[in-house]
C-alpha cells in the first residue's frame, strides 16, 4: 500500500472541508429562505475552525449569508487569520 506524502493528505482535507463549509452555508442560507430547519450556528463555526474558514467565509459574501451577525462578520476572517498565523509558524518552524 502506497501512503501519500503529508501535505498531500492535509491539501486534500483542506480542500474537502472547505467544500463541505462552503455547502453547509448554502444550505443553510436556502433553509432560511424557506423557513425550514436551520443548521445550528455551532456547526457553521465549528466547520470554520477545523479547517473550512476559506469555504466558510466565501460562501457566506457570496450568498450574503450571516453577514450581519457579528460572530459572523469579525468570527470568520479572526479564524481564518489565526489559522493561517498557525499555519505559517508550523512552516517556519518544520524548516529550521
């Protein structure tokens, strides 16, 4: 059995998890519309901080969805800035 490089496995979740975000946010926009059974707002954030904030904070400006919830509006690029800080770090420092 071949075992993929790491950063293959962590791009391919990435890009999964921010798909998966970018979904549930439609989703949830499309409920709201038709007064249907919303997606709890744990879940949308909880989405963003594994990992979804890109496909989270896309998705909510371009379905304008949650754009006037504060948690929303400052939560989501906040995630999206201390995860790419992270991410930066654990770079700098796998480097040497």
């Amino acid at each position: 059995m071949i075992i993929p490089p790491l950063t293959t496995v962590i791009i391919a979740y990435l890009l999964l998890l921010n798909a998966l975000a970018a979904a549930v946010f439609a989703l949830d926009k499309s409920r709201a519309r038709r007064k249907g059974r919303r997606i709890p707002e744990k879940t949308l954030l909880g989405l963003a901080l594994i990992g979804g904030s890109m496909g989270a904070l896309a998705s909510m400006h371009l379905c304008h969805h949650k754009t006037r919830s504060p948690q929303f509006r400052w939560g989501l690029p906040l995630i999206l800035i201390l995860q790419g800080s992270l991410s930066l770090c654990l770079l700098n420092w796998l480097a040497g």
